[in-house]
C-alpha cells in the first residue's frame, strides 16, 4: 500500500521541462546560434520532441531549477523561446497522435500488349 502512495507522490514531484523555440536562421550567424542553442539543449540532456520543442525529464524540482537556469544562460538574443514546466503527472496525461504520411499515388506502368 505505502508503494502504490509513494510512485503516486512521485507523478507529482517529478517534472518534465518542455522548451519551445523560434530562431531567426536567415543568415549565416544566425543557423550558428540556432544549432549551438539545440546543442547546448542535447548536451544537457534534453531530447527533440518535435523540430522545435525540447523536452527533459528531472526527478525532482530543484533538479529541474538546475536545468531551466542552465538553458536560460543559454537563450540567443533574437528569436522566441518558451519554457514550461509540468509535472510527470501531467506529461502522462498528454495525448499524441501519429498521422500517416501523404504518399502520391503510384503512376501506372505502361501495359504491355501481345498479339
């Protein structure tokens, strides 16, 4: 009973950081500090979720202050970035749906005929 209260105590003190991001890549400069800014994200431990939404799982909430202080030293000058914190509780609840990828109908081979 006491291990089903404490994995349940847990949802709710372990956190997901999710970091969103818009970065300017127009110029040469600026794919570098895109690219830096990601890596500094994959360096510290963070994960692609999708193109431009990063995500880090911490097991408790003064480990996840350590992270988010660390990728807002981080932050480039131009661009949006976003970073939300949720619980594992919360990030369980998410839904994700995976469409299928659009593929063109195949052309038709041409039919041979014999007489």
């Amino acid at each position: 009973m006491n291990e089903n209260r404490f994995s349940r105590l847990n949802q709710y003190r372990s956190m997901w950081i999710l970091v969103f991001f818009d970065l300017p890549t127009e110029t040469a400069t600026e794919r570098k500090v895109a690219t830096k800014f990601r890596k500094n994200l994959l360096d510290d431990g963070f994960a692609m979720f999708q193109f431009s939404i990063y995500m880090r799982f911490c097991a408790s909430r003064e480990n996840t202050d350590v992270h988010v202080k660390r990728t807002k030293r981080t932050l480039p000058k131009k661009g949006k970035i976003g970073i939300l914190q949720i619980t594992d509780r919360q990030f369980g609840m998410i839904e994700l749906f995976h469409g299928q990828k659009e593929i063109d109908p195949e052309t038709p081979s041409q039919q041979l005929e014999l007489f």
